[in-house]
C-alpha cells in the first residue's frame, strides 16, 4: 500500500507559530552576520592602528590584503561547508556545529591571553627595542612578560621541525627568538 503524507510545517513544535528549527536557523544566522559584519568593521582599523593605541601597526596596504583573504575566504569556503553539511554530517549538525564554532571563535578573540601579543618582543627586536616596546605599552607586569617570553619560546619550539627543511628565514628567526627569550631570562632572572 502506497499512501502520499505531506508533512506539515505547522504540525510539531513551534515557537511564535513557526516552525521549531527555524528558530535555530535564525540565532545561528544572526552571531553569524554579528560576527562577520562586526570583523570587517574592525579588522583593517585594527591592524592599521599604531601599536601604542592598541592596533598592529600594519601598514595600510598590508591590511587591505589580509582583509581581502578574510573576505575571500568566507565566499570560497563556502561550498566546502555545503559538501560537509549534505555528503558528511547533514544540514541540522552543520548548523549546530557551525553556532558552536562562531561561539568558540568569539570567545577566542574576547578571552585570550594578552601576553601572546608579546611574541613579537623576541621574534624581531633587539634588547633595548623589547625594552621601549614594554615601556610604550604602559601594561606589561613581569608575570604578562613572562607569559610573553613562554609563548615565543613555543610557537618558536612548534616552528623549528615543521620548517626546517622547507623555510630558513622562519628557522633562523625562530632560533633568534629563543636565544633572545634565553638571554632575556638571563639578564632579568625570571
């Protein structure tokens, strides 16, 4: 026996008279354009502002390209999230885990540890550059500085293997930075 059902979009749990899940679709959709809008608001402003009122003191040139990948990335990764939602995991589960991944990246940004912004400190400047960087930021207790110094020594640990054979100037850079985090401990003895 072959019976025709229509499923119904009023039947089931609904929330203002529509349908369950649109409500759902709707959240996701909303911190997703929050987030995506927000990021191109800020993102050129902060990489193209000074370093001592907060931003990366990117030049402007720089900026706009790294803004144009962002921008790029977001339509060209597009499809790729389709093929995982229909051929992997299935429309509901993309949505859920495309909310929990918007969640997981915004909290990134709010909730991250400020001393990995010192890496820089060890990567590219000289001792009495690292020293004028700290005093011009005005907020670099000796914890914070530490902290800084440990995150340089890793990523630089992470990035000596995987580039060895393949990228000298990042191998030698990384080298550079432990030496300095090594020779900074020295001089301050922490």
């Amino acid at each position: 026996m072959n019976q025709n059902i229509e499923r119904d979009s009023t039947q089931g749990p609904q929330l203002f008279g529509q349908p369950r899940g649109l409500a759902t679709l709707f959240m996701t959709e909303m911190w997703e354009r929050f987030t995506y809008y927000g990021m191109r608001a800020i993102l050129i402003l902060f990489m193209a502002g000074a370093v001592a009122d907060g931003g990366l003191g990117i030049d402007d040139k720089t900026a706009s390209a790294v803004y144009g990948l962002y921008i790029a990335a977001t339509y060209l990764l597009a499809p790729m999230g389709g093929w995982i939602a229909d051929r992997l995991i299935g429309q509901q589960r993309a949505v859920i885990w495309g909310g929990v991944l918007i969640m997981l990246g915004n909290g990134s940004l709010a909730a991250g540890d400020p001393a990995v912004d010192l890496v820089i400190c060890w990567s590219f400047l000289d001792g009495p550059s690292r020293a004028a960087y700290r005093d011009a930021l005005g907020f670099v207790d000796e914890d914070m500085w530490r902290r800084g110094r440990a995150w340089a020594v890793s990523a630089a640990i992470q990035a000596l293997p995987y580039y060895r054979d393949t990228n000298p100037d990042i191998v030698a850079r990384s080298w550079r930075a432990v030496r300095a985090a090594l020779a900074d401990l020295d001089e301050h003895g922490r």
